[in-house]
C-alpha cells in the first residue's frame, strides 16, 4: 500500500472516530494488524479474562485469537459446540463474557455499524449480553451510509461467505445477492446508531484491507 492511501485511511479513521465517540463508542486507528493486536490486549486490560468471539474472517485470518490465548486469557471457542445441547450451553457462557470479539460488515462514514446475519447469533452478543464489545474492522469496510452498508454486505460480503459455508444461495452461483429467502444468511438486519451504556462497544479501525 503506497503512502497516500495509508494518509487517507488515517485521515478518514480520525473523523469516523470523533462519530463514534458522539455515540458513545470509544474508537481507535491502528496501521497494521500488528498494531491492532497490541491495541485489542490493552482494552482487554489486565487479569484473566472471558473472551468469546463471533463469525469473522478478519478475526480467523489474522491470529487475534492466538493472541488472547497467548496473553493468558480464557477463549471461549464457539466451535466445539456440536449438539443443539451444548450450543445452548455455548451461547449462556458467551453472554457472561468479559468480551465478545467481532468484526463488522460495514462501519459508516458517519459512525454507524451495519451488520446482517443468519441465526442472529453475533449481533445478539454485539446488542446485549457480554460486558464489553471490540470491533476489528479492515478500512474496506467503511461505507458512506447504511443503505450502502447493506448493499455492501449484500452483494460483496455475503456471497463469499455463501460459497465458505456451503449454501445453496444466488448469490453464491452469481456472487450477486438474489434477495432470497431458503438457506440465506441475510435474515437480520442491525444498524448499531450509538451504544447505550457508553464505551461498552470499541472499535479498532485498521489501516488495512481485511476480512470480506
């Protein structure tokens, strides 16, 4: 990445914070993975603790996780749970956790989240439940308003994840969204406006393209 597009995503960071912040969403910019590694252990902040996670690629991908557990906190990996029985069980300890990692679909120019899910799972945890939430967001991710948010987890966030989790979408034979309705991932729309227990919701801007 030359010099200019990392002024721009820096610039661009700084003013999507100041929304974030009018929201009651503490906001950060960080250049690099690397640095967006260092920046989500000091938030986590000190002493043991529960951190749990929701579907992301760019928390899969870029070993935030390895992190957690490296730094001496208990990982609530979601993925052991196989039967209705222990997802059941799963989702109570993710909801008493100290924190719930997250990506977003989209972040809006004005400080706004736009997400959509399946099950509804990740935007539950990111609504009500866990005491904290950290966002990590690529800079890919910015959007201009939400209605561009949806469209933009619709037609170039959602087919990639049909294709990763088998589903027999439009979207994942054309890589356009097809408004469908049998095996769709798009079933809940949220728009996080601002958070209101201020500073439970952190978001981590990175100066990088991650995630889809």
């Amino acid at each position: 990445m030359n010099q200019h597009k990392k002024t721009f995503y820096a610039n661009q960071a700084e003013s999507i914070i100041k929304k974030l912040n009018a929201r009651k969403m503490e906001g950060y910019y960080c250049p690099d993975v690397e640095s967006a590694k260092q920046k989500l252990l000091e938030l986590i902040g000190d002493g043991k603790k529960s951190v749990s996670y929701g579907g992301s690629m760019t928390i899969d991908d870029n070993g935030f996780k390895d992190e957690i557990t490296k730094a001496g906190h208990e990982l609530i990996i979601r993925e052991q749970a196989s039967t209705p029985e222990e997802r059941k069980e799963m989702n109570a300890r993710i909801i008493n956790s100290d924190v719930f990692l997250m990506s977003t679909n989209a972040i809006t120019l004005d400080g706004e989240l736009v997400n959509i899910d399946g099950r509804g799972n990740r935007v539950s945890f990111l609504i009500y439940g866990p005491e904290e939430v950290i966002v990590i967001a690529g800079m890919n991710k910015v959007v201009t308003d939400r209605e561009e948010g949806i469209k933009r987890t619709q037609n170039f966030a959602s087919p990639p994840n049909t294709v990763r989790l088998n589903c027999d979408t439009p979207c994942a034979r054309t890589g356009r969204c097809g408004n469908c309705i049998n095996d769709s991932i798009c079933c809940e729309i949220v728009i996080t406006r601002c958070s209101r227990i201020p500073g439970r919701i952190k978001v981590i801007l990175v100066g990088e393209e991650l995630g889809y």
